[in-house]
C-alpha cells in the first residue's frame, strides 16, 4: 500500500486539471486521474509518461472510478471535481429542457455522484478534501447563461451544505469559481485572438489586468488539499482577478 495521501482529480487535461496536478504531484500525492481521453490505451500511456507519478484511469462513470481508485490505493484523502460544462449560451425562449439536462448532468449530478461515492471512506479515517471546481458565473450570472450559471450555482450550494454536513467528520468542502482563467477549456489564446473584445475586457474589468495561470490555480487546490487551513471550508472561493468584490 502506497502510504502517500491519494488525491482524485477528473477532468485532467482540461480546465483546471493540469495546474491542479502538476500542485498536487510537488506537494508528493499520489494522483489518480481521470479523463475521457483516456478511454484511449495510447492517450493514457503518453499522460503516465508526461506526468510521473500520476496514474490514469479509462473508467468514466464516477462509481466504478472511486472504486476502481479504491482498490488500487486503499484510500482517496482529496476529490478534486474539476467540472466541465459547455457554456451554451443562448435565451431561454431558445435553450431546451434536454439541453438543460445535459448541463445539469455535468455540472450538478457529476461531482455529487463523486462525492456520494468517495465519502463514506473518508468518514471512515476522520479525515478528507472535497474541492469542486465551478465556475465565477455561480457568484455573477450572466445573461443568456441561464442553464450554465444556474448549475454552476448549484454545484456550489452542494458544497457548502457538504461543507455543515462534513465538517464534524473533519472533512473540508469547498468550491473555486474561476473567471478570467487561462485554460483551453474557456480562455484559450485561440479565443482571445477570435473575439479582441474580450481581450480588451482583461485590460478593463479585471483589476490585475491579466488571465490567472495554471501554478496559480494549482497553488489553491493543493492548500485546500494538505487541509492546512482547515477552517476555511463551505467557502465559495472567487478565482478571477478582483473582478468579484
């Protein structure tokens, strides 16, 4: 049995994913991944090669993932739900209520079929972090972003009642609502390039006038990974530059 604290990270080539794992892996966890990408043998053997020390999963329904991470670990001390939607923007009189759950398929019932299946062990040791990774649209919707804003608000409602339900069992909630965040998933060059107006909103609505990068978003997950500031749990925690006050 590796004796190392075990952290689950899904997700992890997009989004918050590389930063979250490259933190995780200097501060010495083991770190088991997860993405649709490694259905694929290849994809997997290339992602082990590159990240030493994580270990790739192909199993993609969140059950079979925990338990899978479970048998060959022992134990999983940190779930980071790195949660991925696509932003489908539109009005409501356009959007569609098979799209809606979609949405609400990925962004809400995802990281609570995780968290249903990763907690029990926790509470078992006394011990764990859940880190929901969500979105700054859960603090600020936007309009025509009502499907996206509202499950991503969702995802952190579930958080921080996890977080009053948990906490007795010394087990750490928390979600970070990243905006302005440089990532493929969202803020990619490619977008910024396509849409100059949005570059130009960096320049005047965030006030540290740039993107937030990945070792920074990988700072964040590993502090609430180590539990090393255990108090700060149920905190919806804004990633985007001062642009929420």
């Amino acid at each position: 049995m590796n004796n190392n604290r075990v952290a689950l990270v899904t997700n992890s080539l997009v989004y918050a994913g590389p930063g979250s794992i490259e933190a995780l892996l200097e501060n010495e966890f083991t770190v088991v991944c997860h993405d649709k990408s490694f259905l694929d043998e290849v994809c997997r053997q290339q992602f082990a090669e590159a990240h030493p020390g994580a270990i790739p999963l192909s199993e993609q329904e969140p059950g079979l993932l925990v338990e899978t991470a479970l048998a060959r670990h022992k134990r999983i001390d940190v779930l980071v739900s790195n949660d991925v939607i696509g932003p489908n923007m539109k009005p409501i009189e356009e959007a569609t209520a098979d799209e809606y759950r979609a949405v609400i398929e990925d962004g809400m019932v995802w990281p609570f079929a995780l968290a249903n299946a990763v907690v029990p062990q926790m509470k078992e040791r006394q011990s764990g972090a859940l880190i929901f990774v969500t979105s700054g649209a859960a603090l600020a919707p936007s309009q025509n972003l009502s499907m996206y804003s509202s499950a991503r608000a969702g995802a952190v409602a579930l958080s921080q009642s996890l977080a009053k339900e948990l906490g007795p069992f010394n087990i750490q909630v928390n979600a970070i609502c990243p905006n302005w965040f440089k990532s493929e998933t969202y803020f990619s060059d490619e977008r910024l390039a396509k849409y100059p107006k949005l570059a130009e909103r960096i320049e005047t609505d965030v006030p540290i006038k740039r993107l937030g990068q990945q070792h920074e978003m990988g700072a964040l997950v590993a502090l609430l990974a180590t539990q090393k500031a255990m108090p700060m749990t149920g905190q919806a925690i804004a990633f985007a530059g001062g642009f929420y006050p």
